[in-house]
C-alpha cells in the first residue's frame, strides 16, 4: 500500500509539474479522457441518452450558423414520396448519392434528427455510416461516436436500430465526380445488407452535391491509384468564387430529394439474381429523382447523370 501511495503521489506531482507548464495541453488531455470515459473507449459505445441530445443540439446550432449564415446555403429536404410511404416501415435504409465532399450532406444526418421530418423518414433512433479510417484518428471518433455515426460494416449495419444511412459510392464515387455531371458508382454490398436486414432502401439524391464544391478532374490517375492502395479518397475541389480547396463553399440552393422506399424483401444469403433486380431498381429510382428536380435545384439542361457499373 505504501508501495502504491508513494507512486501516486510522484503521478500527481508529475502531472501538477506538465499542468504549469502546458496548462492547454493538459485541459485538453483531462476533456479527451473525459469523453473516452463517457464512451468505454468502444467504437460502438453510446454516450447517455442526455449528452447525445446535448451534443446534437450544439451540432444542429454551429451546422446552422456555418451552412446556412456564413456560407449562403439555402438547403431544402423535399420528400417525392407521401408521408404514409415512410411511416409504415420500422427501418429504412437511407442512401445518399452522389458521394463528393458530402460535408454539408453529412449534416443534415444529425440536424433531421430531432425534427418531425426526421421522424417521418426513421431518422430518430438511427445511424449513419462513415468511413472505419475517422474511427482511427482519437477525438474525431468521439465526435463520431456522439454523432451517432458509426464505421461502415455489415455488423453495424445489421444491428437493431431504427434505420440506417449510408453513402455507398466511397472514395472511387469521388474520385469520378465531373463539372457537368453526377456520377453514381454502382455497388451490390449495401442492397444484399438491406434484403439481408429487410430494409425498404430510399434513394436520396442530393443534385447540388458537385455544385458546391466543384470536382476537379486532375491527377484523375494518381488519385485511383491511392484509392486502390488505401481505400481513401483524395478530393479535389474548388470553393467560393474558384477558389481551390476552399472550405467555404459556392452559395445558393441545396436541396436533399428523399424519393420512394424501393421493398426489398428478406433473404439471409440473396442471390447476385435478386441483388441485381433491386439495385436496378434503385438506379431507376435516381435516374427519376435526377430528372424531375435537377433543374429545379438549379442544374443546366443538360446536366447529366452518370449510372457507372464497373464495380459490379
């Protein structure tokens, strides 16, 4: 015991010693093991009932003053689909596309939320999917974990939650953004996790996506390379008034068009068959989303929508 006493004390006098001296560098150590200890320290822990809302509500505040004040955007969430569509399913697969820098998409996972619209779609009680390589880096995780965003698996997919949101291009779907078109890259992964689970999918089609923030199209090559490599993506993109990688982006209108549950059925092991079937009809359901309201969200004539099948 005195054994333990002893080394105790020279913990708290090293510490109280580093705490003098880097006073910032101790707060935010003390706030990190905090929020590690609300969380387990587990990918897939919870933080209370309590903090999440509280988390959330900050979340939805600084989306708000960022997104809609500072940078101009004027987001609308228009539903294709009549209420009663939604409400009779228990679980949704909400799927997002076009993938590009999705940060202002991503936001409005967790701003729906607590909103009557957000309970209409299943959004109350879900989760949405994020790359596993946000989970690697400490304080992003956490930010994540409050989030309610999880890494994208097919475990936390199947849990017992209300729905789930996805965004199933990844890196590559970046990668091939082009000025002038959307581009969708098909993948059978997410539509077997849905007949698998039994989930409704609901395309969502997001036809401000690569207006915000423009793709580039240069060291197209070297960026698929990385992608092949890692599994990341690497963006390109212009900003406010053209100007590379700038966080601000080109004000005007963003709207998130959630279309019509496509029903799926229920299969333990789906066949490629039934896959196919399904994400034909989810392609369909874009290929409409992206006809009726691209020039509504301020798209040319001939603004294109890109199905790409070579991952199939």
């Amino acid at each position: 015991m005195a054994d333990a006493r002893m080394a105790s004390s020279l913990v708290r006098a090293a510490f109280s010693s580093y705490a003098k001296r880097r006073p910032r560098l101790t707060v935010a150590a003390l706030v990190y093991a905090l929020v590690r200890l609300l969380t387990h320290g587990q990918e897939r822990a919870r933080l209370p009932v309590r903090w999440r809302h509280i988390v959330r509500v900050w979340v939805i505040l600084a989306d708000w003053l960022w997104w809609d004040k500072i940078c101009g955007l004027r987001r609308r969430v228009l539903l294709a689909a009549p209420e009663e569509v939604f409400t009779r399913h228990q679980r949704l697969m909400l799927v997002l596309v076009p993938h590009h820098m999705i940060w202002s998409a991503a936001s409005l996972v967790p701003r729906l939320m607590l909103t009557p619209l957000g309970r209409t779609i299943r959004l109350d009680r879900a989760m949405a999917n994020a790359h596993s390589a946000l989970f690697a880096i400490p304080i992003l995780r956490e930010i994540c974990i409050a989030l309610n965003f999880r890494a994208a698996s097919r475990a936390v997919g199947s849990a017992g939650v209300s729905s789930i949101a996805v965004f199933p291009g990844g890196g590559l779907e970046m990668q091939r953004q082009r000025l002038g078109q959307d581009t969708l890259v098909l993948r059978r992964g997410f539509v077997s996790l849905a007949i698998e689970s039994g989930m409704p999918l609901v395309p969502i089609y997001l036809p401000n996506e690569t207006a915000v923030y423009e793709p580039l199209p240069h060291f197209a090559r070297f960026r698929e390379w990385v992608y092949w490599a890692t599994k990341a993506g690497v963006p390109l993109w212009t900003g406010w008034r053209g100007v590379p990688f700038c966080p601000l982006p080109v004000p005007g209108k963003y709207l998130c068009i959630i279309g019509e549950p496509i029903l799926v059925g229920a299969a333990r092991k789906p066949s490629t068959e039934e896959v196919d079937v399904v994400l034909a009809a989810f392609a369909d359901g874009i290929r409409v989303l992206h006809a009726k309201y691209s020039m509504l969200a301020g798209r040319s004539a001939d603004h294109r929508l890109v199905i790409d099948r070579s991952r199939l």
